[in-house]
C-alpha cells in the first residue's frame, strides 16, 4: 500500500513539474525577445534560469524516488527480479551514454589545449587557434587567454555531461552492488561486515578520497608535477589496497572506479565550473580578471583527462574475472590504472608534438605484466584417475544450482544470473569452459565462495574438464 501511494503522490507531482518546464520555458523565450529588444532583463533571465535547473533537479530526484517506491511495492514478488534486471539495463544505457558524452567532450578539449597554434598568425589576446575538418564542414576555433572583451549572450556550457554520468553511475551501484550488498558487495572470507557498515564505508571513501584530493591540489606539490602524481598514485594505491581488503573483488574494482569519477565530478562542480561562472561574471561586469582561476580549472580538466581510461577499464572489468579474481586483486588493478594512465600520457605527448618514444612501449610492457602475473599456473596438478560425470554432477547440483537454474532457490537471486542454468548434463557441459575459467582458475564462483566450494571440488572438476567433460 505504501509503494502505491508513493507512485501517485509522486506521479502527480512529476507532471506538476513537467508543466512547470513549459511554462518555464515560455518565460524564458519572451525574456530573449525583450534582450533582443534592448531591455535590461539580465537578472530576470537569471532567475528563470535557476528555476528552471531547480525543476530539472526536482524532476530528476522525483524519478528516482518514484522508481524507490515501484520497487517498495514489488519487493518480495516474483516482478522484483525482473524490475531490478530491467533498472541495470535502463541505468547503464544511461550511465554508458553520458559518459560517452563527458570523456569525448575531455578527450576533446584536451586535444584542443595540445593542438592549438600559439605562434603562427595569433592575435594578442588569443592563447591559440585551430583550423579543422569534420562531417564534411571546416571549423575554425580559438582559445582566449583569459575573456573576450564581450561575452557572448549565447554561451554553451560543459557540465551536464558529467552530472548525470555520475548521478546514473552512482544509481547503478545502488541496484547492482547496494541493493544487493550481502551477495556482491560484502564477501566474509575478505572481511565479515554487515551490509550498511559496507554502504557506509563505500560512500564514505567517496568523501574522504575527495578531500584528501583537493588538499593536495592546494598544496604546493601541484607546482612540482612529477612529485604531485608520484604522490597521487600513491594514494590511488592505497584505496584499491583499502578496498580490497574491505569488499568482494568486482565491489573493490567498482569502488575504485566510483572514487575516481566521484573526484571527476567534484573537479566539475567544486573548480571547474565555479571558476568559469567567476570569469564571465567578472568579464560581463568589467571588472579585472583572475588568471589563475582558469588555470587551476585547466589542471583539474587535465586530471579528469588522465583519469578516464582508468574509469573506463573498471567499468568492464567485472566481465573479466581474471582481473578482480586473482589473489591479489588491488596489485592487477594499480597494474591496469597506471598502464591506462601511462597510454593517454603518450597521446597527450604526441597531440603536442612532443616526441614521446618510450612512454608507449613502457605503457604497454606495464599491462602486459598485469596479464602475466595473474595467468594460471601451467601445471595445476595431475589427474590420476578417472573422474565420471556423476561426481561432478553432484557438485554442480550441492553448490551451483541454487542460483543457476531456471528456478533458483536462493536468497538474493530470483532468477539466473546472466542466464546461465545448470538444469541438464547438456547444459554443464555447454558451459565448461566458462566453468573452468570461473569456477577452477578464478575462484569467483561460486560468488564470494558462498555455497563453500572446497579445493578439492574445484580440482574435481577441473580434472572432468580436462579429461574431456565426458557425460558418459
């Protein structure tokens, strides 16, 4: 009953909002009209256009909350499993779009700051222009050193990009990892933790990560680069060490990707943007310009540029068991950060111009290092007898089925995980490289060992495996 009342409360509210946006809009077309016409309408125009981002945020936290409270009323029915598989496609669809959008739109202007001509044919007040060609069109683009001496009515602005890759990310660990903490975020054999100790923690190694960025930033390491990354890595090192030593491997990998795009965000919202809105407004009202405002949002983009590949690996990572379930999972992940880091190091050197010979190879040795250190073992072991299928069937139906049939039994897991169903020889034996590769090499499954597996089991089936996964 609750969930019901909530969806028409909110319901309601939502198209109230959604008037609200055209009414909005309506205002704000007739006060371009009236500047057009040369009427001062400045502050009006900025006050329509805070309403309008407070309705777009209104809008946005409505959704959200009527999507809590469609899941309040079918928790504990068999919709629940379908609702939270449908809400992880919707919200990565998002997540993967916006985030398209934000490191495009980094990947791009960073390009822009390597590339510009600063030498040949350049105005005094210009920091560097570039002639480009693109979807049949020539562009022609120039970089101010710090404002033009009017600024344009009409101003387009980065930064929604990021706000809602980071608001749909930060949902999409709700519904994966959150929701379901007991199954994917906590795993006892790392560390024994109730589920909201585990929420609590990860949310709050946001914050702390954040602000332990933003005083270095303030520091004077920022002037010496070398020393600021060497220390920064560091630091990075030490969150995926904390991490998975707190939660599950993919948690761990997750987390560490969801603390470098929550630094991403904050750079956007706390320095970026901030210091762009501070120079417009000190260019429009003719006042003297703060130089280094730019500059430290030019750092902060910079940053985000370096952390994007990074971002990127962990956001598939969780497809690669053989990443997060290696032994020594937070060694593969620092392997990974600083390989990636290191390639978009070269292609920021040779947007330059800069020669930058080594740095790729190096780059490339370094992810190369993390696939051999966590290759398998040549020779796990002999296989003296013969093992027949009825054993492995067996293990399969005490330790897998109960999540992996067409009717699980299991706590959390209302319906197959990614589909897979042990129901039939046929359908094991369908899946026996995947079994290998999950179940013997990585060990992540059963997930976070839940079912209790033992050693032996694993070699059991490793030896059926290798024998021929034979039903006979």
């Amino acid at each position: 009953m609750l969930g019901i009342i909530l969806l028409w409360v909110l319901g309601f509210v939502l198209v109230m909002l959604t008037i609200m946006t055209f009414y909005l809009r309506s205002v704000a077309k007739q006060y371009e009209a009236d500047d057009e016409a040369g009427l001062d309408v400045e502050k009006k125009k900025q006050g329509i256009t805070d309403a309008q981002n407070f309705v777009y945020t209104a809008l946005v936290l409505v959704s959200v909350g009527m999507v809590a409270a469609l899941y309040i009323y079918v928790k504990g029915t068999p919709w629940e499993a379908h609702l939270m598989e449908w809400l992880n496609i919707v919200i990565r669809l998002m997540h993967i779009t916006f985030g398209i959008a934000w490191i495009g739109a980094s990947f791009y202007f960073v390009f822009l700051e390597n590339a510009l001509n600063r030498t040949k044919d350049v105005r005094d007040e210009l920091a560097g222009n570039l002639w480009a060609v693109h979807g049949g069109g020539f562009y022609y683009l120039e970089k101010y050193k710090v404002a033009p001496k009017t600024i344009p009515k009409h101003l387009h602005w980065f930064k929604y990009e990021a706000y809602f890759t980071w608001l749909s990310g930060f949902c999409l660990l709700f519904v994966v990892y959150y929701f379901n903490a007991s199954a994917l975020l906590i795993d006892k054999n790392v560390l024994d933790i109730s589920a909201l100790t585990g929420i609590g923690i990860g949310v709050g190694s946001f914050i702390v990560a954040w602000i332990i960025y933003d005083l270095l930033c303030k520091s004077p390491l920022i002037k010496k680069p070398i020393w600021f990354t060497l220390v920064g890595f560091f630091i990075a090192v030490g969150f995926a060490y904390f991490y998975s030593h707190v939660f599950s491997g993919r948690a761990a990998y997750i987390h560490f990707g969801a603390m470098l795009g929550s630094i991403m965000v904050a750079n956007v919202f706390f320095v970026i943007i901030p210091a762009q809105k501070a120079m417009v407004n000190a260019a429009r009202k003719g006042l003297p310009l703060n130089p280094q405002l730019g500059k430290n949002a030019l750092n902060r983009s910079l940053h985000n540029n370096y952390f994007t590949l990074p971002v990127l690996f962990v956001m598939i990572s969780n497809h690669f068991p053989s990443t997060f379930g290696y032994e020594q999972p937070w060694l593969i992940l620092t392997i990974i950060t600083l390989g990636t880091a290191g390639v978009k190091h070269y292609l920021n050197l040779k947007e330059k111009g800069q020669l930058s010979v080594w740095v790729l190879p190096v780059s490339v040795v370094i992810l190369l290092a993390g696939a051999f250190i966590s290759a398998p073992p040549k020779n796990p072991g002999a296989c003296n007898t013969k093992i027949e299928f009825s054993e492995v069937n067996a293990i399969v139906q005490e330790k897998c089925v109960s999540c992996h049939s067409s009717k699980p039994t299991d706590d959390v897991y209302k319906a197959p995980p990614n589909g897979v169903v042990y129901d039939t020889p046929a359908d094991i034996v369908a899946k026996k490289d995947l079994i290998m590769q999950r179940v013997v090499i990585t060990k992540t499954m059963p997930l976070n060992n839940k079912t209790n597996i033992t050693q032996k089991e694993r070699d059991i089936i490793r030896c059926w495996i290798e024998q021929g996964a034979s039903v006979k």
